[in-house]
C-alpha cells in the first residue's frame, strides 16, 4: 500500500512539479473554453439550418444532417490525427492557414481547437435540436402569423425558449468536452496530459498525473453539480406548471 501512495500520492512530488502541471493544464482550459465557444455557435448554426422550411431548401437540410451523423461517428481522436496530418498538405491553402502560429500558440493547439470545434458542433447540434422541437408548434404559426418571416420568428421566439430549456445538456457536452482535450496529447502539444506523461517517463513516478487528475475534478465537479441543479430547477418547473391529480 505505500509503494502505490508513493507511486500515486505523492504529495511532496505533486509540489514540486505543480508549476509544470498547471502550465500544461492551462493550456488544455484555453483549448476547452475556445473550442466550447465555437461549438456552441457552430451546433446552433446547424441547428438553424436543419430547421429550414421547404423543399428549396431540401438539400442543405440533407447536408447539414450528413454532417453531424458524419461527425458524431468519427472518433475524435481520429479527426485530431487527419487534420493534424493532412491540413499542412494542402499546399493550396495559404501558410497561415496549413501551419497557423495565431496568437503566439503552436500549430497543434490550433489543429486541436478545429477538430473539437467540428465534432462537439455537431452533439450540440443534436441538443439545440430537440429544444427547437420542443417548443409549442403554435408558437412559430403565432410568429408567422404576425408577420414575422421563418427567419425572425427563429431568432425572437423559437430559440430564446429552446437555448433555455438545453441549457443543462449544453454543460454536460461542455464537460465532455474539457476531459476530450486529453486528446490533443496525441499531436504532440504540451496540454496537461502530455506534460504529467513527461514527467511520469522521466521520474517513474505518476503523482504527476493524479495531479493532472485533480485539476480536471476541481473544475468539472462544480459544473456537474450546476448541470445538477439546472435540471432540479427545470422539473419543478415542470411539476408545478402541471396540473394536480384530481384538480378539477
């Protein structure tokens, strides 16, 4: 039992490495807070589009629902190694695009960002989804009914009640998708995961992960238990707008 404390918990070991750590972990939260930004507005955008009315517009509706049943079955890990490998072969595309150094951050994050944005759009695509349909049909034919085109009637009626009632499935991609941004390990960028692996090769002790492990606990514990209360406060909604057993 000491020799796993020691292999494991090794406390003195977790300080005099946390610097590295928490550099490497700071990395991985700049990747799960942009890629979570963008997903959040690509799922909408795919939502919006799934939702467009009439057969003229039949094929984007088709595209937009090859690209999330696409993308929700390809591994993400898969997705980071083929854009990682084949984006800088595309010589067609301008430097700044194949080998992106934006913002003083390598390539790799950059590769990273794309490949999560892609496939975490495409899950919440699904989620805004079924809170578009969840909203009243009468409520769009009141819309169009007052003159508002699909259009208007999606942005000022359909979706403020649909993103509120996802809220609580949203943070739970969100939290999926912090622990997937382990995953960018693979691409050689010096995220958390990578780091603590380092570490662990170099001194044969994996505290260096437990800590690593730690630092994901204290930030996706207070978001489950936020995810927690969001769906408490949505089913007693729900329970006191339903009417009681017997109520005439």
């Amino acid at each position: 039992m000491e020799e796993f404390l020691k292999q494991y918990f090794d406390f003195g070991f977790m300080a005099d490495h946390f610097d590295e750590v928490l550099d490497g972990f700071w990395i991985t939260t700049q990747i799960a807070i942009l890629s979570g930004i963008l997903a959040l507005f690509w799922g909408l955008i795919l939502a919006t589009l799934r939702q467009l009315p009439g057969k003229a517009l039949m094929p984007i509706r088709f595209l937009t629902i090859a690209y999330i049943d696409v993308f929700r079955g390809i591994p993400l890990l898969m997705l980071i190694i083929l854009i990682a490998g084949g984006v800088p072969a595309l010589d067609f595309l301008p430097e700044s695009l194949r080998l992106p150094q934006w913002f003083g951050k390598p390539d790799s994050f950059w590769f990273g960002v794309t490949a999560i944005t892609i496939t975490y759009g495409a899950y919440m695509a699904e989620v805004y989804r079924s809170g578009i349909e969840s909203v009243p049909g009468g409520q769009m034919e009141a819309a169009r009914s007052l003159g508002m085109s699909h259009g208007q009637a999606m942005r000022s009626v359909i979706l403020p009640q649909a993103v509120r009632k996802v809220i609580a499935p949203l943070l739970n991609d969100f939290i999926a998708l912090t622990k997937d941004t382990t995953l960018v390990s693979f691409i050689a960028l010096n995220e958390v995961t990578l780091v603590a692996s380092d570490i662990q090769s170099e001194t044969f002790n994996s505290s260096a992960l437990t800590l690593g492990a730690i630092m994901f606990l204290v930030v996706t514990l207070p978001l489950a238990r936020l995810v927690d209360k969001l769906i408490a406060r949505e089913q007693g909604r729900f329970t006191r707008g339903a009417p009681r057993v017997g109520a005439l």
